[in-house]
C-alpha cells in the first residue's frame, strides 16, 4: 500500500530525499516539499524532473510552512493527506513537526536530535532531555517514530546492531568513524548547515566509557584509522547523536565518535572559537543592535548545497564493533563508501548530503510495508537492520563488512 509523504526541510539533504522519494514513489505515493521558503520547495522539485525521478507519475508539490509553528504543520499534513513525515529541517523544529504527527496520527521520520537555539551540548543523555519525553505518547497514540535516521545517527546504530547481532555474544566497544575524504575546493566550508555544524563541536565531547559519561574537549583526543579506499585518516573523538541511544541499548559497551577532520578545518575553527564568533549568545553592537556570532558567520560561509558541483573523492563511515564469542575476542568493521561525484551526477548534491538523505528514505519505505511501522518511537538500533541494509543497497548506500575473514558484501 501507498504512503504518501510530505519532506521537512529544503536544504542539500532534503534535495537527495526528494530525488530518492521520487525514484520509489511506487511505493511512497504522493511527495510534498514544505519550508518557510517556497521558492527553495520549487527549485528542488525543478531538479527531480530535470533528472526524470520520478518512477512512475503522481503527485510532486510544494508548499510553504513555518514548522516551528505546530498547528500551521499539523494542517499541512491533513491538507496533503500524507502518511509519513520525513524531517530534514533545522534540528530546532523536531519537536514542534514530532508534536504535529503525534496530533494527526501519521509516522514521524527524523536525522538528527533535537536542539534549542540558545543551548549547546545539554546533559547527556540528549535524547532523555526531548524526544525520547514524548516515546509513552507515541506508544499511547500508536505513532511511528523513528529517530536519528539518517546516517550517523542512523545507519551506524543500524551497523551496531548488525555487528553485534551477526558476530558477538557480548559487545564491549563501538566506535563509529566518519571520514569525508573529498575536497569541494573552498578556503573554508562546512558540508552541512553551519550553524549545526560548529555547535556540534564548541562544547563538551560526550562519550559512554566504563560505565558512565566521559567529558573530554573537542581535539582533545585524536587517533589515526586504517579505513577500507581512504586509507589513513586522522579523527578526533567527538560528541554526537547516536552515542546517547546507543549507550542506552548497550550499556556494557564503551561507546565512543570519531570524525575526521583537517589541520586548516582545526585552525580556522579554532580562531573563529578564540574570538567568540562560534556564540550562540546574542552580543550587542555598537548601534544597540543584537547579532548572534554563529548566525553572523553562517551567513559569510558558502551554502553547503553549493559545494557539490565541484566536490571530488569519497566518504569512509563505518563502526568498529568488538566484543566476545565463544569467550574469544572478535572485532568487525561495518561500513559504507561514498562518492561525491557520483552523489551529484544521480541527485545533484554532494556526498554528505546523500549519505544523510538516502537513509529516511529507505526507512519511510520500511514504515510503508509495516516492517518499520512500529507504532511507537523506537531509534535505529532497535529495529531489524537485514531490511534496511537490504534497501539501502538497492538505492545507493551498500553496506560492507571487514573482519578477519576479508571484506565483503554485509549478506554474502
């Protein structure tokens, strides 16, 4: 059966959602493209027909919606008459779109935890201080809601649960690695909005060891991987997303990010720190006036969307998952490669985009065939990754294996 869909959100991911909902609109019905910025909902729309998405023909709309604004959401989705609501807006409107799928019944698809605008890197665990406040409504309600599901968090909590499934008997580690070894050409970018980019990194590094939160600073801790096509690749520990979900379902396990980063990234980081411009904290001008820093240096960087027609070279993201079998130890390296050029030549982004946007997509059709619709709120790591893997595969995210028996397909 159909599920029709409406995408949050008019950025680089929602552009690869829009693509990838239109390729399989078989199964997700009619597609609708809302943000406060109309114009953004066209030109994404302009590009799925440039490319000839869509598989078979339907419904292709835009609309305008403040998604802060939950009655004006909850209308949209009873006017469009969808059944899946795919998040790819700004991390500050989760729970205003989540509170409107909750109001009309319809499942609630996200790629990343909540964030209020005047707050950075709360008390761990994240998802305890939003969200997962709403799980015994959704169960109540019988809603579907799926978070983190793009691809970390997403896929990797997907790689954890298959790692741990497939090859332990005990799991004692995850260390989910993400290294963007492609280049866009630009004095300085960030791949993704900058304004979440720079607030995932100027406070507090989270990480679940031994039993309980760990604090460290960003580049505090480094260490060089050995990946499968990029090679080599310095990462530094980091807080993120899929740490504080995954730390709940396995306690046991230290669970660690890492994501790879550039002396020049590290330099012009650190400058932009030093000074206060990275302050999510209004400061007054001169003239009486109010700027917030982050806001200020958003605007003076590139739109991460403008980056793809020139980024070369590959992505590595993958978990390294150890743990015990038969009282010996095991460890396995579940990944994924992408390619940047080949993101722009199917879809017209870059490959951060892709990775982030392909992942909702194949969880909505999940939810469309009830093998995701779970009728509650559920992350990642707590539904059946063989499916998932299963689609992603078929639309452009393959999942591979690295273990001491070789590389491999994740089902060969």
């Amino acid at each position: 059966m159909k599920k029709n869909v409406l995408i949050i959100g008019a950025g680089g991911v929602a552009q690869v959602v829009a693509h990838k909902c239109a390729q399989n609109n078989d199964v997700l019905g009619d597609i609708h493209i809302a943000s406060r910025t109309f114009s953004k909902c066209e030109a994404i729309i302009e590009s799925v027909h440039a490319k000839d998405a869509m598989k078979v023909t339907g419904t292709l709309a835009a609309h305008q919606v403040d998604a802060m604004d939950t009655p004006a959401v909850a209308a949209l989705i009873r006017e469009t008459n969808v059944q899946i609501v795919i998040n790819v807006g700004s991390a500050f409107v989760n729970m205003t779109v989540l509170d409107a799928c909750i109001e009309t019944g319809v499942a609630y698809i996200d790629t990343a935890i909540h964030e209020e605008q005047d707050k950075i890197c709360e008390t761990p665990p994240w998802y305890a201080n939003y969200e997962w406040k709403k799980r015994d409504l959704c169960a109540e309600k019988g809603v579907t809601a799926i978070l983190g599901a793009g691809f970390d968090p997403g896929v990797v909590n997907a790689f954890a649960r298959f790692a741990i499934d497939e090859f332990m008997d005990e799991v004692t580690s995850i260390d989910i690695v993400d290294i963007n070894a492609g280049s866009h050409g630009k004095y300085f970018a960030t791949n993704f909005d900058p304004e979440i980019n720079f607030r995932e990194f100027t406070g507090t590094v989270y990480s679940w060891q031994n039993g309980a939160w760990q604090e460290n600073a960003m580049f505090e801790v480094g260490r060089d991987w050995d990946l499968p096509v990029v090679g080599t690749q310095r990462a530094y520990m980091s807080g993120h997303d899929e740490v504080h979900s995954l730390s709940a379902n396995y306690p046991q396990a230290d669970v660690r990010f890492w994501m790879g980063f550039g002396e020049h990234y590290i330099n012009v980081f650190t400058v932009l720190q030093n000074l206060g411009l990275l302050s999510e904290q209004p400061v007054k001008l001169a003239d009486g006036g109010e700027v917030v820093p982050l806001k200020v240096v958003k605007a003076c960087l590139p739109d991460p969307s403008s980056l793809a027609p020139d980024y070369t070279g590959k992505t590595c993201i993958g978990d390294l998952v150890k743990g015990t079998r038969n009282g010996e130890e095991v460890e396995v390296f579940v990944y994924n490669v992408a390619d940047h050029e080949v993101a722009y030549a199917e879809v017209g982004s870059q490959g951060i985009s892709y990775t982030a946007g392909v992942p909702p997509v194949a969880a909505a059709m999940l939810v469309a065939s009830g093998e995701w619709d779970a009728k509650t709120m559920r992350n990642v790591e707590e539904l059946d990754p063989k499916p998932f893997f299963t689609i992603l595969d078929r639309i452009g995210l393959p999942t591979r294996v690295r273990d001491a028996d070789g590389d491999r397909a994740w089902n060969a």
